[in-house]
C-alpha cells in the first residue's frame, strides 16, 4: 500500500493505492494523525479541515481495512474534521453495503466532486 498526499487549501487528499489491510494501518493513522495535528497548528483556519480519502486505486478492503477506515472516521469526528470517501471501485462499494457500513461515509464518486463539496 501506497500513501500520497496533495493540500488544496484546507482539504487534503490522500491518495490511497494497493490493498486496504493490516499492512497499512499504522501508515494511514500516522498519515491521518500528522494531517490533523498540521491543521491544527494553523489558527487561521476556523472552519476546521476536510479530508478526502480517494481510494479509486484501492481493489479490495479486508476486516483489517474496515476496521481502519472506522477508526480513520471517529478520529475525524473527535478532532472536528470533515471526512469523504471518494473513487471507490465497485467491489469496495459491494464491501461497505454487504457490512451495513455504506452510510458511516459521505462517499462520492469522484475526487473533485468530494473536494468541492467542502465549499
């Protein structure tokens, strides 16, 4: 699994690449932790953060990855950052419904419909 980052103002991507499994999570947390903990030391923006996860290169998402995309969201919520999923692929869709976990997200279908939602 692969991490990149990109800031548009006070959204930050984070491309995802690979499979989302036990193999990733302390990347993504401290990934998820250092983005938070940046805008936070930034006062100037009152409005908070937004974070957009694009998983459109993510092919499969196991118990592991699920449990980190949990944990991504309620670490979100506990430090006022607005959260999006975007780009999933169809089988990591079918994942998030056949769980019942399809509406803990706001998912979009593309990057830039998922950033723009934070204006």
């Amino acid at each position: 699994m692969k991490v990149r980052t990109q800031d548009y103002g006070d959204v930050t991507v984070v491309e995802l690449q690979g499979e989302l499994d036990a193999d990733f999570t302390e990347l993504l947390q401290d990934t998820i932790t250092d983005i938070v903990a940046k805008h936070k030391a930034c006062p100037e923006r009152s409005r908070g953060v937004g974070i957009v996860l694009d998983m459109s290169t993510v092919g499969f998402i196991d118990s592991c990855g699920l449990g980190l995309l949990l944990w991504v969201r309620d670490y979100c919520h506990q430090n006022k950052t607005q959260l999006r999923l975007a780009g999933l692929d169809e089988n990591c869709a079918k994942i998030l419904e056949v769980t019942r976990l399809e509406n803990e997200f706001d998912r979009y279908a593309e990057l830039a419909e998922a950033v723009k939602s934070f204006v």
